[in-house]
C-alpha cells in the first residue's frame, strides 16, 4: 500500500509512466470538443484532472481511495476553489461528454458491464470512454510465472486473475467490448499491431451510441 504523496511522486517521476501518461491525455484532449466537460473516474491524485481543466476542460473527479483523493484536494485546491475541477462521489452525479480512466483502473473491476451501464447515463451520445488498461499481451510479463500460467485462459476466456491483495485482472479488448455493449462500441486500440507486444499498457476508446 502507498500513500497519495508517494503515488503522486513516484508517477512524476518515473520516465515510463510520465511517457505513458503524456500520451493518455495528447489522445484525450484530441477527442474532447472544445470546452466539453469530462469525467476522470479513479482520478487517483489529480494529475490528469490539472491537466484537463488546464485546456479550458471542466473536470469531475471520482476517487473511491482515501488516501489518493486527500492528496488530490491538496494538489488540485486552487481548481477545487475555482470549481474548474469538481470533486463528486458517484459517477452519476454528472453529465458529460467524456469519461477518462487511466492507468488501470478498470483493471480492478472482474466485469464491467455494470460500470457501462452506469457510463451510459453519465456520458452524453456521441461522447466517450477512454481507458488505459493493462495489457495482458505484453510480452515484458512473460518471464513472470503467472503470464504463463495463464495464458491458456486469456486465449480461451480472454480474461484472468492474479492471486494477490489488489485481485488485478487481464482482460483481451473483445471482452472489455462485449460487456461495453449496447450503449458504448469499441472504437479504437492502441497500439495495435506488433505494439502489443511491447507496450504495457492499452489505450482503448469506446464510443457511446
């Protein structure tokens, strides 16, 4: 366990993830209108949420940890006091165009069904959801006991779980998809290609319909 200072510091620093967010949010803010509200659901310390509202984008952030979302009033006080960043605690407390999740919070969920659900009357038609998950093809994890252990379930089920505290689970983008239907369509990956065997994380944007 962390706490919010040493989650925040350890992803400003940490050339991988910096690069990996920088990429997150170049997508991102490619894909909001301008202006357009968004959602940063596990908003984690408020790294994303400072950047969205700093492009002109009113944010509401969502984080169920303690320790994270006290660091984010902390990092985040002027926004908050601006109402430039909005801090909520459900999801359905707003309607936006967008909804961001990065750096694998979906991970945490063991299906997500529910969750689209509960973003289709968060996100307006024609807006989106953009996640970062981990991906479970990268091959960086192989020499791990537990890719190769399960391996055989990610190709027949296209999803597995780790034994361990945080229960992290894989998922293949077909079955992040299915339970995103009706209401979202999986509209992009990244990377694609060869890039999955490289990268750790997956960019993967649905669209709401």
């Amino acid at each position: 366990m962390h706490t919010g200072e040493q989650y925040h510091q350890f992803f400003l620093t940490s050339r991988r993830d910096v690069a990996v967010r920088s990429r997150f949010q170049r997508m991102a803010m490619e894909l909001l209108p301008h202006g357009a509200d968004i959602l940063d659901f596990g908003a984690g310390t408020g790294i994303d949420a400072r950047t969205y509202a700093a492009h002109g984008h009113r944010t509401f952030v969502y984080e169920p940890s303690s320790a994270m979302r006290d660091h984010l009033l902390m990092y985040c006080r002027e926004e908050l006091d601006q109402r430039t960043i909005i801090s909520i605690d459900e999801s359905n407390e707003c309607r936006v165009f967008a909804v961001t999740a990065n750096f694998a919070v979906f991970n945490h969920f063991a299906d997500h069904t529910q969750l689209f659900d509960e973003l289709s009357r968060t996100v307006r038609k024609g807006g989106f959801v953009l996640t970062s998950m981990l991906n479970p093809y990268y091959l960086g994890d192989a020499r791990y006991g537990w890719w190769l252990a399960n391996a055989f379930h990610l190709l027949r089920r296209g999803h597995y779980a780790i034994p361990s505290e945080s229960r992290i689970h894989r998922f293949a983008p077909r079955v992040v998809a299915r339970s995103a239907a009706p209401h979202f369509r999986l509209e992009r990956i990244e990377p694609g290609g060869l890039g999955m065997a490289t990268q750790l994380y997956m960019f993967l944007l649905f669209r709401r319909i």
